[in-house]
C-alpha cells in the first residue's frame, strides 16, 4: 500500500471546545491539523448512528474525507455512567432529549444543550452514593484516507465520578460534562477545573490522540 500523505489532517468535528484540545495535542507532531469548515464548511453534518463509538466515528470521518479530499480524523466521544448501565453514551451530546438531534435539541446552542444534559445526569443519579456514581469518558478516533479506506483506530479513557450537587457544577474551563466530572484517582477537581494542559495530560481524548499520533508517526517514517 504506498504510504498515505498525512501533512494535512481535517478534524472532522464543529465542535470548539474539541477542537481546541485537539489543536493542541496535534500541534508539535509536524501535522498540520485544520477544522472542517476551514476547507468544507458546506459539508453537510452527517447522520451519527447510535450503535457505537466507533461506528459513529467511523461515519464522521469517510463522509468528512469524502466531502473535503483530504485525511480526516474524526472522534467519537461520550460519558459512561456505571449506575445508568453506561448511559448517556453514545448519546451523550444530546441525552436530554433521549438522542433527538431535531426538535427543540436544534433550537437551543451547544452550552444550553449541556446544561440540559447535565440536569438530567443529576436528577437521574438523585440519592446514589458516592461511591456508586462511578464514570468514565470513552474516546475513540478514527482516520480516515482522502478516498474514505479507514487508516488507523484509537481509543482512549478518563476514570471519575459524577460529583453530587451542591458540590458540583463547578468550574469554567472545558465543556459537556466536565463541571460535574471528578477525576480520579483524587476526586477534588472536576475535569472543568484542569487547565486545558492537565486535562490533555489526563483525558480520553489525550490518550486516544497519543495512540493515534503513534500511528501517524509510524506511517510517516514509514
Ligand atoms: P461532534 O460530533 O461535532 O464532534 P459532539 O459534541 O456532538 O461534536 P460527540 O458526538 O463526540 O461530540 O459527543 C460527545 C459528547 O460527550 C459531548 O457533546 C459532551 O456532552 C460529552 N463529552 C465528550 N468528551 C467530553 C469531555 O472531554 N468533557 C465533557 N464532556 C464530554
């Protein structure tokens, strides 16, 4: 197979807040790493399933590929509550609506949609201990070639808890969840309170990034 041209990568997300951790953890890595629409912005948002992380990711990424002709890396991401049996998952961006991506969900901007989320979290968990409101942020990233064939996979993982209210939300920095997240093994900060840095350093998105850049190194050198 000749070796894929990987000098330009598009993240395959509108998503700021991701955008910027990504940015970040790219940057460095001699990639050039651009948003989808600094080259697509007419890219039609494509249809998410709710099978998997990686399915999901997956879709991202070929029909962002296919719209922009060039490598796209897409993520999937979400939240696993233990005592929701892992939900909100993959339906985390829009669990105050049961997944439903029309409807009000549409009416409303990015940070009201996380409030909702997050008030629906609470209300579900009302009365559950500590100990048993464990979670963990799942990652999983996906590369796509400029003509769709899936090049590299990584998944990565953020252990906490779900903090109880008046404690929780707390914190201005990150996005979705993150006000309500206690990161393990400490439980003190929720991922909100990690400068962008630390949280990169920590997170489901960092180790799933790592893993991925791995592979695009191997593949450059290759
Ligand atoms: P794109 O599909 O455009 O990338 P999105 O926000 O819909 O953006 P996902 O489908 O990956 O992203 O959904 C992930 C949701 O999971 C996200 O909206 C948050 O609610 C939550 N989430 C994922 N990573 C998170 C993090 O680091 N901190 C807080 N919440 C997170």
């Amino acid at each position: 197979m000749p070796t894929p041209d990987l000098s330009t990568i598009v993240l395959a997300t509108r998503n700021p807040g991701k955008i910027a951790e990504l940015r970040e953890l790219f940057a460095g890595a001699g990639v050039s790493v651009v948003g989808i629409d600094d080259v697509a912005p007419d890219a039609p948002e494509p249809e998410e399933g709710t099978a998997s992380f990686i399915e999901n990711a997956t879709i991202k990424a070929r029909a962002y590929a296919a719209a922009c002709g060039l490598p796209c890396l897409a993520d999937d991401s979400g939240l696993e509550i233990d005592a929701l049996d892992g939900a909100p998952g993959v339906i985390s961006s829009h669990y105050a609506f049961d997944g439903t991506t029309d409807g009000p969900a549409a009416a409303m901007t990015r940070a009201e949609r996380d409030a909702a989320n997050n008030e629906r979290v609470l209300r579900e968990l009302g009365g559950v201990p500590p100990e048993q409101r464990t979670a963990r942020f799942v990652c999983v990233m996906v590369l796509a070639g400029a003509d769709g064939a899936t090049l590299a996979q990584s998944r990565g993982t953020f252990e906490g808890r779900i903090g109880q209210p008046p404690d929780v939300p707390r914190g201005d920095n990150g996005f979705g969840y993150d006000p309500l997240f206690l990161a393990a093994p400490e439980f003190a900060r929720t991922g909100a309170e990690f400068t962008k840095d630390e949280k990169n350093a920590r997170s489901h998105r960092g180790a799933a990034s790592r893993a991925m850049l791995d592979q695009i190194r191997a593949f450059r050198n290759g």
